[in-house]
C-alpha cells in the first residue's frame, strides 16, 4: 500500500470518527432512547452499529480495495474523540433546532390538513344529517296532513252513503237482519275454529 493511500486512508477514517459521533447524537436525539423498551433500544442500538460497520467497510473498499489496518481503528478513534471536543455541542445545538423546526411543520401541516380537509367534511357531514332530519320531518307532517285531509274527505264522501244504509237497513225486515245475523255468528266460528287449527298445527 503506497503513502499516498494510506494517508488519504486516515484522513477518511477521521472523518469518518467524526461521521459516526454526530450519526449517534441523530439516532439518540430523534429515537429517544430513553423513553424506548430496552428490548427496542438494544435491537436498535445493534443495528446501528451494524450500519456505521458496513459504512467504514464500504469506504475501506473503495479508498484501499478493504485493507484492514490498525491505525485505522485508531484513526476513526481520534475522529470520534474530535466531534467530542470541538463539534458535538455547535452539532447537538444545530440538530436540536432543525428537529424542533421539522416538529413545528409537522404540526402546521397536520392543522391545515385539518382545518382544510377534516373540518370541512364534519361540516358537510352536519349539514347532511341536518337536511336529512329537517326532511324526514317535514315529509312525516305533510303526509300527516294529506292523511288527515284524505281521510276527511272519505269520511265525508260516505256519510250519505253510510246515511242510506242504516235506512235500509232498518226498512228491511227483522227475519232477513236475523238471517244475516246468523250468517255473520257463522263465518266468525268457522274462522275462529280455523285460527285454532293453525295454532295447534304451530
């Protein structure tokens, strides 16, 4: 390995030191660790690693072909104790500030998200129950009214008619009333002895 790759190799494995600090502050500020199942924290935590291990792996490959060696480990040692130092409080503050800005979006579009689409169909939502209600009701009272009206109408259409009736019937004479009398006794026991075979039957 030449002097040229070796040192472009620790300038990477610095940077990437660096990398891998202010990548741990992302994941542990907007994962919140704390807050997580420890179970959660520790497959996370696993997969973390797993990911910065493949990075380094991956810059290894295409700046020296994947050579391995100690100074490497060293480099990326002093990279990460760097951010410590000089950059992780400017980083964490910065991180902190364009979190909290993606939260206040966040919200913004979840209330014009509201105000925009969700409150305007709970309003046509009332609107339409209201109209509903509203005409149920005022189709009950004028089908109330035309019955009332109808019904009226009928009943005085058939009084002459019910007038004439009761005439003849008290013109006609008493043995024909008695014989419609008995027929009428008749027909109600035979329908009633009827009903009664369909009750023992059921």
């Amino acid at each position: 390995m030449s002097l040229h790759v070796q040192f472009t190799t620790l300038l990477a494995m610095i940077g990437i030191g660096m990398i891998i600090g202010a990548s741990f502050d992302t994941y542990a500020h907007i994962f919140n660790r704390s807050k997580r199942h420890r179970l959660i924290v520790w497959v996370a935590d696993i997969l973390f690693w797993v990911t910065q291990a493949l990075y380094v792996f991956y810059t290894l490959l295409v700046i020296n072909n994947g050579q391995v060696r100690l100074y490497i480990f060293l480099a990326i040692l002093c990279g990460y104790a760097a951010y410590q130092a000089l950059f992780q409080r400017m980083y964490v503050r910065l991180l902190q500030k364009i979190i909290r800005a993606f939260v206040m979006l966040y919200r913004l579009i979840i209330r014009m998200f509201h105000y925009a689409v969700i409150l305007p169909l709970r309003l046509l939502y009332r609107l339409f129950v209201f109209l509903f209600i509203t005409t149920c009701h005022f189709v009950f009272l004028v089908g109330k009214i035309l019955y009332k009206v109808m019904y009226g109408c009928i009943r005085f259409l058939l009084q002459p008619v019910a007038w004439i009736g009761r005439f003849v019937w008290r013109k006609t004479p008493l043995r024909f009333q008695a014989t419609v009398g008995r027929i009428f006794h008749i027909g109600k026991g035979f329908l009633a002895k009827i009903a009664n075979m369909f009750r023992k039957k059921g």
